[in-house]
C-alpha cells in the first residue's frame, strides 16, 4: 500500500457518501429541476474520477479492486469535458445502480487497511 493511499479512498467514501445523502427521497425529476444539486453531484462524481484517476497511478494494485474503475474515470472526463454531453438519466441511473457498490467496494478497501469508521 502506497501512503497516499487512504486518503485516496477516504475521498472517494466522503464524496459517494455526499451524493447519496443529498438525493435521498429526491427523484430524477427533483435532479433535473435543481441546478445546485445537478452541479453538487457532478462535482462529487468529479472527485470521485480523480480521486480514482491519482489511485490507479500511485496504487494500481488497489484500483484494479474497485469496480469498474476504469469506466468511473472515464464518466469523470465526460463530467469535465463533454459538460454539454452529460445525460441527466445516465447520472441518476449511476447514482441509483453503481454508486452504492463503489462505496461497498472502498468502504471495504478502507476496512482491510485498518480505517476503524468502515
């Protein structure tokens, strides 16, 4: 394990954490029709990429256990990008189905470094 490590992960925990407290009992149409929170998630989604991005190079042993993180920075660089090419319903389907076993995933990772609130 690579000492930037942790904090890495911890990053990508708090901001998985952040998007999926703010939608809760929200719908997609509650997150089309609010700007602040469309804005709060894809800058979360964003921390969450590069987070996983400066993971895969300082610790590619530990990335290649998230899921899919290769697609989770790709999403990120569409976020950044492609701002004009963001689809709504992608975003929330994301939320919905893959945010919450990323958070297993790193919560997990965090657990078997030693990281007592996992």
């Amino acid at each position: 394990m690579q000492p930037r490590t942790p904090k890495l992960l911890e990053d990508i925990r708090d901001a998985s954490g952040f998007i999926l407290e703010s939608v809760r009992g929200k719908s997609l149409a509650d997150f089309r029709g609010n700007r602040l929170l469309r804005q709060a998630i894809e800058r979360n989604f964003e921390i969450i990429g590069e987070a996983i991005r400066r993971l895969a190079q300082v610790d590619p042993e530990c990335a290649a256990r998230i899921g899919d993180y290769r697609q989770i920075i790709a999403f990120r660089n569409v976020l950044i990008h492609g701002y004009d090419l963001v689809d709504d319903a992608l975003v929330w389907d994301t939320i919905e189905r893959k945010l919450p076993a990323l958070l297993h995933d790193v919560s997990c990772l965090l657990a078997s470094l030693g990281d007592p609130s996992s």
